[in-house]
C-alpha cells in the first residue's frame, strides 16, 4: 500500500489508518529515550460541557465525535490534567502528525544553527541543497522558508487532485525522490513578500538539515529531541523510496511525545534544567516579525488565513501569546503558556479536505475548543 491508496480527503474515515502508518507504509524508527520522563499527575481536571464558537455555544462531547479524535492530552505546568483516548487511539498508540511535523523540524533547524551546522538563516538554503537554477529555492534565504514566504508557486488544496500538495504526496508511492521535487520547484513571488504555506518549504528545510548535519532526520531528532525529552515510546517517520524522510508530514509520536515539543517551547526551549533549543530561536519562532506574516495575511490554497506564523509554528489572533503545530485532519499541539497549560488533540475529522472551508476543515473551531479547555484550567 502507498499513501495514494488512502483515500485521503475522500470523506472515508481514516482513524484505524492514522494509528497504524508504521505498519502499512515504509519509516525509519527512532528508539524511546534511554531515560524516559513521564509526565506526572496533576489534578484531575473535566472537559468543559461546551465551548463558544462563531457565536454560538456548541457541545464538546459532539464535536469530539464529529472529528473523530482519537486523543486528547491536557497538561498543565506540565502535569497531566486531562487524558482521553477514543477509537484507534491510546497512550502507546504512535499516530501520524501530518503537518505537526513542521514544528519539529523547525526545532531541529535551530539546534542545528546553534550547533554550527548551519551558518545563518540569513544564508541561501541553495548553499546547502542542490536546486535547479533559476527554481524556487535558488539564492532564497532560509529564513523566508522557515516563514513559509520563499515564493515558490505552490498550491495546498486539499481538494483538488492536481494541486502541488497531491504530487508532493505522489513522491512517497516513487514518482520521483522528494529531494528531486524540491530541487525543480518554481518560483512565483518575491522571497519575503508573502506567506504562502507551502508543505514543500519544509521538505527543503529537511533536506537542508540532511545535507548541513551529515545525518539522517531521523538520527538527528533521536539525539536531541527523542533522547533529551524521554520519550517514552518509539516513534517513526514515513520515508520516500530513496531514504528520505517526508519531513513536512511525516512523524508518528504518541501523544505524550507528540506533548514534549509544546511543553519545551512553553519553557523557552528548557527541559528539566537543560536547554534544548536555543531560548533566542524559540521566541523567534512564536513571533511574527513581518507585515505578511500577521493573522489575516497567511495564505492557505488562496484562502486568507486569520492566524499568523513564525517558523513553521501557527500564531492564533489575540494577545494572549499563543501558538500551535497543527496538521490536516485536525491534529495540533496548542500552546498557552500564560496559562501554562499545553494541549495535544489528534484527530482523523472525516470531512476534512472534502472542501477548503471552515465547515468542513473545522480549524478555527478546534482552536477555540481548546482555548475553552485551557480557560477551564483557571
């Protein structure tokens, strides 16, 4: 089987394939941390009954089932408060991030840089991967690929089979090496004048991090992301027929791992006194620091999107400092840390991707979900 055999974005439910893409489609496995840290107790805490939205209250036990999530994780000053598993999911189950993935490699991206791997962000991804001349990432700087505003033409509809984001897809069933997709995009717009999300962006970020680090993805993550942090369980990424990991999708975490990057960055890149990621890189990463990366400039299939970004991390509308990964199908890691509180929903929503509006995707409403669950805490 192959990911094109899915039927994703079909309307067919998905969730007993989500929980088991390690045993259906080629990885690479990172081993659980040597010294695994499990989250401790804190005090039970209950889902709210109901959450507002679009002006409306609406009933949190529905919209779970509507989406069928799979899991929610509730922590808060890095206790668990809440934890439910439904359907496929469960504390062990490795679930798949889809593009939850973005915010780990953008973690990697910054250790990397501390490390000395990478130069600057200032520096031509091109300097590091080989591209065409004259496509999409030639002489374009890291840092407008972090910020997903390297210019290159791209189309992330869900909904339409001939879309980039499709034969991105196309790559994992061996229609050509994801290395050799990057290396021939288009460019389109002028890097840094436009935030268009653009899963490609983050496969060259990926590839980036092969070529600066000499190692694998998957390597890399285990030794500074999978050891440090103590996960708990082994974790897999979906690799294309070459080796390569889908760096812009790619992870299967449990949710308690899937918890520790939003826990690190709640904390300024610390863990238990150690400091993961760089502080410096993680505020950078939760802050949108142009005009085109504000709440409403973010593109998304040609669609405005009321959300900002960062480096590959999505920055809520408000002033309360929030940020999350998030991934089709209603995957998210959700930051608040003026309530310290951290959030994992993950997520198999069967109509997502049948249309490219809010009805059917339900991204806004996930968000305001776990806002509620958050100001429940307090």
């Amino acid at each position: 089987m192959n990911m094109m055999d899915l039927g994703l974005f079909s309307g067919q439910r998905q969730y007993g394939n989500f929980s088991r893409f390690k045993e259906i489609l080629p990885v690479r496995r990172m081993a659980a941390s040597p010294v695994p840290f499990p989250f401790p107790a804190g005090p039970a805490a209950a889902l709210p009954d109901s959450y507002e939205f679009d002006g409306a209250l609406h009933a949190t036990q529905a919209f779970l089932e509507e989406t069928d999530t799979s899991a929610i994780l509730v922590l808060q000053d890095g206790r668990v408060r809440h934890e439910l598993y439904r359907l496929s999911g469960g504390r062990h189950v490795q679930w798949i991030s889809w593009s939850v993935a973005k915010s780990f490699v953008s973690a990697l991206v910054g250790i990397a840089l501390a490390e000395g791997h990478i130069r600057s962000i200032t520096d031509a991804i091109s300097d590091y991967i080989p591209v065409n001349p004259g496509s999409a990432y030639d002489g374009v700087s890291i840092r407008d690929v972090l910020q997903m505003s390297s210019g290159a033409r791209w189309n992330e509809d869900y909904n339409d089979p001939a879309s980039d984001v499709f034969r991105l897809g196309a790559t994992m069933a061996g229609a050509m090496t994801l290395d050799a997709f990057v290396a021939t995009m288009t460019p389109e717009a002028a890097p840094g004048t436009v935030c268009r999300y653009n899963s490609g962006d983050t496969q060259a970020l990926g590839a980036m991090l092969v070529s600066a680090t000499g190692r694998s993805l998957t390597d890399y993550m285990q030794e500074k992301l999978c050891g440090p942090l103590g996960f708990e369980s082994d974790s897999f990424w979906l690799v294309d027929p070459a080796g390569m990991e889908m760096a812009f999708a790619g992870l299967n975490l449990t949710a308690r791992d899937f918890a520790r990057l939003g826990e690190l960055y709640r904390n300024g890149g610390r863990w238990n006194g150690q400091q993961i990621v760089p502080e410096a890189w993680v505020m950078a990463s939760i802050r949108a620091d142009a005009a085109h990366l504000e709440p409403g400039q973010p593109i998304l299939a040609d669609h405005p999107l009321d959300l900002g970004y960062g480096y590959q991390w999505w920055l809520p509308s408000g002033d309360r400092g929030e940020f999350t990964a998030m991934g089709i199908y209603n995957q998210l890691v959700y930051v608040d840390p003026s309530r310290a509180v951290v959030i994992v929903k993950l997520s198999a929503n069967p109509a997502y991707g049948t249309s490219m509006e809010e009805r059917t995707n339900r991204e806004y409403e996930n968000i305001a979900l776990l806002r509620a669950i958050a100001a429940a805490l307090d």
